[in-house]
C-alpha cells in the first residue's frame, strides 16, 4: 500500500558504545562490547565522568545515561568503561548519512545518532516502505557493522516514537491506525516533547499514558499548560506536519567545552593548562565548522560546587586558538580568589559567530597571518593523526591532556524544532 | 517670581534643556527643569553627565527661581496657542497662563536642584558654530557603542600644531576631521558621543562662535544664549596616528557620489547579518563593485584615475557608505596598501578629513 506520506527516523543502538565496538572489532579486538556490561563515559581515571552511552547488558544492572561513574561501577562492579573518541564519532555518523542517501535524497540529520528520511515518493524505486526500512537496517548492519532501529510513520514525530519501541536492530511501524495500540499505552514521558518539567504536571493532571494525554480535555491542559498543552495533545494524537529538511539544524550559537578535572586546581599554572586544553578543542571545532567568535565566556566550579562565569566581547571576531585561550585565562584571573579556592570544573564557551570565510580586520587586534598558519596545521596534523599527535610542551609532565573535551553535543542539538 | 515670555522662546529653550534631563531618576526633582527669573529668564536640565542651560529674553517683573517637571511643562507649553505667557509662582505652585488657559501645577524647590557647578577656564578654544557641526557630523558615525572600551565611546578633540581635530574610532573604522585654528590653547578631552550627538542638534549652522573650555573632568561649550556642560572620559585615547600608513600601494581618486552610489545599490543582495563583503577590484584605471551574497550576485564598473598597483579588496559596505556621507566635496582620494591593510579616504588636497577603514578578509 502507498500511503500519502512516509517518513523514516533511523537511530543507531547505543551510538557511541556500537561505534567503539565495531572500531575495536575491527582493529583486531575478540571482545564485542556490546555483549558485556560496558560503558562509554568520561576518562576512566577521573572522578566524576559521567555515562554517555550503555550496553544493552550493561541496561539490565540499572545503569542510566547521564549517572556518575562510581555509582555505575557500584551496581555493576565488572563494569567496562571506554573513554570517548569523538572523530570515530564524526567518522561513523558520516558513513551512516552517506548510506542513508541513498535510500532518498531528503535526509535530516537530527543529531549525531539519529536522522529522518523523507521516504514519500520513493516507494517506485525503492519499493514498499516497511521492506526497504528491513534493506535500509540490514544495509547498515552488513556494511557499517552497528545496529540501527528504523521508526516507519506518516510523519517525523510517529517515526521518531515508533523508532523507541523495542530495540536493538529492529523496524517498527506506527501509522495512525496504529496510534492507539503502539502509542497510548506507554507512559506519558515517553512522547516527545515531555519531558523531566512537564511529565510530573501532566501527572499531578493524572494523566499518565500518551492515550490520557490524547484524550484530555483542551480546557484543563490549556489551563495548566498554556499554548504548548494544545501542542502536546496533537503530538499524542500523532499530529506533527513539520518538513524533513536537508538540514533542518537550528544554526549554532555556540561552541563550548567543559571538563571536571581530576584533581583539585589551585595554582594558576595548572588553570591555565587547563583552560588552553579545552580553548584547544573548542577551537578546532570552530575552524572545523568555519566559523569565527566574538564572545568568549569561562566558567568555573570549584570545591565547595559553587560556580560561576565571566564573559568579555573581543574587539574583532577570531578562531585563534592563542587569542581566545589569552582572554579565557584575563577571564580566570577575575574571577578567581587564589590558591585558596580550589576548582574541580572549567568551561570554556565562545559564541557571537560570524563566518570565516569574511573576517572584519580590527585595529584594535591585528590579524596575524602567521598565528593562523600555525593552527591550520596542527589542524591538519591532529585530524590526520589523532589529536595527541601534536601537543603544545607547556602539556609535557603536567599530567594534564593537552587537548580536552569530547563529543560536539552542540554541533547537533537534539532539540531541534521537529514539532 | 514672575515672567512674562513668548510661547515660542519658551518652547525653543525648553526643548533644548530637556535633553540633559533624566527619562527617569531616582529622584523627582531631577526630572524637573530648572526656572530662574533674573536679568532674563534661564532654563537648566542637568543629569550630571550633560548640564544645558539656557537663557531667554523675558519681561521679569518679579525675581526668583524653580523647578518644573519637564515632561508635563513641555508638553503644556507646547500646546498653548501662540501668544504671551506668563509664569508665576506662589506657594510652591507654579500659575502658567496664556490668553483664556490657566495652569496651576505643584513645583519643586528650587534650592535642592543640583544646578551645573561653576567652573575655571583652564583652557579655551574659539571657533565657528558651523564648523564645529560639521566635524562633529563627519566623526559621531565612527563613535563605539561598546560600553566595555568607554573612551571609545567618546570623541577626542585636540588642538595640536595650529589645528583642531575631532577623532572618533570603534575598531573597524576611524574618522578624523580637522580644522585650522590660529591662536588657541592645547586642549586634549574626550567627550562621550551621546553628549555630542545633543550639542550637534543645538549647534546652529552659523558663523556665530562656540566656545569650548575646559575644565577639571568637564568641558563647557559656551554660546550666544546656551552654555553646554559635558563630563569628559577618563584615560588614554588610543594613539590614532600611529594606525595610519605612511605610504600606500594603491591610490584611486573617484567621484564620491558614484561610488557612494554604488556601494548602495551593491549592499542591495548582501543583506547585512550574513556580513557578505563589497568587494573592489582596482585594475587599471577602473574599479569594480562588486558583491556576491545568497540570493546573487551584482557587478558594476567605475571609473577611476588610479595611481599604483591593482588590488582587490572586501569591506562592510556601511563602513564605506557611513564616511563617504559626510564627505562634501565631489571627488575623494582613496588609498590601500594590501587585502588585509586599512583603506583611507582623504580629500584630494589638504588634509581636513580622514577615515580610516578596515577591511573584510575574504578567504581564498
């Protein structure tokens, strides 16, 4: 059967922790993480990583995204934990979106894991729907060598729902037919767009499953909910009308990197080590993406987990790593009381983005030919060959990663506007 | 005290202390204009950064002073007919008749009204009403908005080698208008571009003189019936000559108001929040315009009497534009040493303006 619309929303099972996997798989390893409790989360070492991604055995002890480490490891003490590797990461969502096209032209990355496929028209070259979301899946699996689940629906909101039903490596489907069935049941926090703020609301409203939440009556939900309580009562009636665009990614407003460090900082060496090593990655996403900032801010927490943050405009837009790390460390000084004060977490953030490809010279601050040679080639250098391929000699002996920070949460924020 | 005065006089001198007066204060009398009945009849707004007062001819027949909430005073003059109208006051209350209309609104006393102090001539400078609007038009655009960088939102005037200069510069662009000045005392203040965007409007376009004392942190800016009092901005202004090159590469003369032209119809396609570049390509004795932004591409030749090398170059057409309209005369020389080196606009003789602009770095 052809219907009027088809959408596809393909999400990778447990993304980064697969890609780790099948990268080790392939350079020789005999262990398969994804059949062990294993974790990928923050340097094994220090205290405070966090789980960024589990295994489905790991699921079963109760390990959640987003815990710390040392909880994870108390429920599950055999835990496997591997750090982070964010150009494997860019490397395996690039060959995934090169497989998707060719399944249709119309591809919307969502965030690094996750992407809808306008598959309406499709179907004359490529067949029924469920089947080729069945090719698509194995195609991934055969070639790439990770497990995806594709969510089939009329739109991108039931592809996106019917892609959570069961996983791993499966194909759902959710036509509006089948809304009452699939959808109602589940709990109301599972529909998109619900999320830690408004479920325990809808709860206190007793409503508890998407089907209380489609069911409702407008007054009551407009009442505690205002404008999005219409919103919300569509989406559980499966109504969203939104576009799968070619890149529908809310233009970025920032690059930030931040880090929990895994000893107390009190002098201002190390500080600023730090802070060099985060400017580092921050800014190679910066040149990475062609863009340059103007405003850069730095955070800190220290001991007692107060936190705080200074910001300061540049004369002229920059992508320096040198001239964002100098205004990163006259941040720090104002902000910092002395040795005294001891901090466990920096972050640093340049937003005010303009492109490089135009760059307004500035009197004030001198474009420097030379400074910007430097980068492009460590650039080179660290994209070719890893980013400790290179390291800066202030790094040597300092126990500190010359180059801190993972995955570019922010170059695909997951909250795009897809209803 | 008691006045009697024209509507329009009052209006006139109302309107141009108001703007030293406080929006909203913390206090009420500092939203209120200063009337004091003397020899003749003066109007003072102060809000500390900016004192005007003003004085009007007036019949006095009684001697005294007060203050008057600007916003209800003006607004009641305003819409007075065109005739006489006195103002008295007794018991606090302020009486404003004009013809049939009587007004009797509460004052406020005037002895608590922080009027502008009095200050020494430390240094003076003379010049022509006319002339000293014309400089502040040709720099108060290059003035910074960036409260970070505080002198640079104001304007330098100094008076150096038998000249006055006017320097405004927010980083990207710089702008310098200077005049001779015989015998006149070195001065050397920086006075906030909001301050100066006032005094431009009160200035008239006259050979009347301004003149303009400094003192302590304030500059005074004294005229026929108005004196201006200005707060001056501390610290050093940034060392402006040391940005201009001494030689150029390239050096173009052009019409001003085919390339002003030009630049407008070409800044058309590159909408301004992209921040897509007018490019200039110099090649012989012609220059092209040129912009490409998403939604096209434009291209048009002007010819120009070139005297170096080719070159080509990006700018902000603003940059470009916000210069070449204060500019009076009809041809200009424009001058570049690289890609990434700032263009400067000179009158072809003399030296009674500069602009300096930096330019736009197109990626190869």
């Amino acid at each position: 059967m052809v219907r009027e619309r088809t959408v596809f929303h393909v999400d990778v099972n447990s993304a980064y922790l697969s890609w780790e996997a099948v990268w080790r798989l392939q350079h020789g390893s005999t262990l398969d993480l994804r059949t062990i409790p294993s974790v990928v989360g923050g340097d094994a070492e220090s205290r405070h990583g966090i789980v960024l991604t589990k295994s489905i055995p790991a699921k079963k002890f109760g390990i959640q995204t987003g815990e710390v480490l040392w909880q994870a490891r108390q429920k599950c003490p055999n835990l496997v934990v591997v750090p982070p590797n964010y150009s494997l990461y860019m490397m395996c969502h690039q060959a995934l979106l090169d497989l998707l096209h060719d399944f249709s032209p119309n591809v919307q990355v969502f965030s690094i894991d996750e992407a809808f496929i306008e598959y309406t028209g499709s179907e004359s070259v490529q067949g029924d729907a469920v089947a080729a979301a069945y090719r698509l899946k194995d195609r991934i699996r055969n070639e790439l060598g990770f497990t995806v689940n594709v969510g089939v629906g009329p739109n991108k909101l039931l592809a996106k729902m019917a892609g959570e039903f069961s996983k791993p490596d499966k194909v759902h489907t959710c036509w509006p037919e089948e809304i009452a069935s699939k959808m109602w049941p589940l709990p109301v926090g599972e529909l998109f767009g619900v999320g830690r703020a408004t479920t325990p609301k809808l709860q206190r409203l007793n409503i508890m499953t998407i089907g209380d939440l489609a069911n409702a009556p407008d007054e009551m939900l407009a009442r505690h909910l205002k404008s999005y309580g219409a919103l919300l009562k569509a989406s559980a009636q499966g109504q969203e009308f939104s576009d799968v665009g070619p890149d529908f990614r809310p233009p970025m407003k920032g690059i930030g990197n931040s880090s929990t460090i895994p000893f107390d900082c009190d002098t201002l060496q190390e500080a600023k080590l730090v802070l060099l090593s985060l400017t580092e990655m921050v800014c190679m996403r910066l040149r990475q993406t062609g863009l340059c900032a103007r405003l850069v801010s730095v955070s800190i927490r220290n001991s007692s987990m107060n936190g705080r943050g200074h910001q300061h405009r540049m004369d002229a837009a920059t992508d320096n790593t040198f001239r964002i790390y100098e205004t990163a460390c006259r941040l720090f000084g104002e902000m910092w009381q002395g040795p005294s004060e001891k901090i466990r977490n920096f972050g640093v953030r340049v937003s005010d983005l303009s492109l490089a490809d135009f760059m307004q010279m500035s009197i004030l601050q001198p474009y420097d030919e030379r400074k910007k040679r430097l980068d492009d080639t460590l650039d080179r250098i660290r994209f070719r060959y890893g980013t400790q391929s290179v390291q800066r000699a202030a790094f040597l002996a300092s126990g500190i990663a010359p180059v801190m920070g993972g995955v570019p949460e922010e170059n695909f924020p997951v909250m795009s506007n897809i209803v | 005290m008691k006045a009697i005065i024209q509507k329009q006089q009052l209006l006139d001198a109302i309107v141009m202390v108001q703007k030293a007066v406080m929006q909203k204060a913390t206090l009420p009398i500092l939203e209120g204009i200063y009337l004091e009945a003397g020899e003749q009849l003066t109007l003072v707004g102060n809000c500390f950064d900016l004192g005007i007062a003003c004085t009007a001819d007036a019949d006095i027949r009684e001697k005294g002073a007060i203050v008057i909430q600007a916003r209800m005073f003006g607004e009641i003059i305003r819409r007075l007919p065109d005739a006489l109208i006195s103002i008295e006051t007794a018991n606090g209350k302020v009486k404003i008749e004009c013809m049939n209309t009587v007004f009797d609104i509460k004052g406020m006393d005037a002895e608590s009204y922080p009027l502008p102090p009095a200050y020494q001539e430390d240094t003076v400078v003379t010049l022509s009403q006319g002339t000293f609007r014309e400089m502040i038009h040709q720099t108060l655009f290059a003035v910074s908005q960036d409260d970070n960088r505080r002198i640079m939102t104001g304007i330098l005037l100094e008076t150096k080698d038998g000249g006055m200069s006017l320097v405004a510069l927010d980083g990207f662009r710089m702008a310098v208008s200077r005049m001779l000045l015989k015998q006149n005392d070195a001065m050397r203040v920086v006075i906030p571009g909001r301050n100066m965007s006032e005094i431009l409007k009160i200035l008239n376009n006259s050979e009347e003189e301004v003149r303009i004392v400094k003192t302590g942190s304030m500059v005074a800016f004294e005229m026929k019936n108005c004196r201006i009092v200005s707060k001056t901005i501390d610290g050093e202004f940034m060392n402006y000559h040391g940005y201009i090159p001494t030689q150029y590469e390239t050096v173009v003369v052009l019409n001003r108001r085919e390339f002003e032209d030009s630049l407008e119809r070409a800044s058309l396609i590159s909408s301004d929040d992209r921040r897509y570049p007018v490019r200039l390509h110099v090649t012989g004795d012609q220059m092209i315009v040129f912009s490409t932004a998403e939604m096209g591409s434009s291209k048009e030749n002007i010819g120009v009497r070139n005297e170096g090398g080719d070159l080509q170059i990006g700018f902000n057409p603003k940059f470009l534009i916000d210069a070449l309209k204060v500019i009076p005369d009809d041809n200009i020389k424009l001058s570049f040493n690289s890609q990434i080196g700032p263009a400067i606009i000179n009158p072809i003789e003399g030296e009674r303006y500069l602009f300096l602009i930096l330019p736009v770095r197109i990626k190869a």
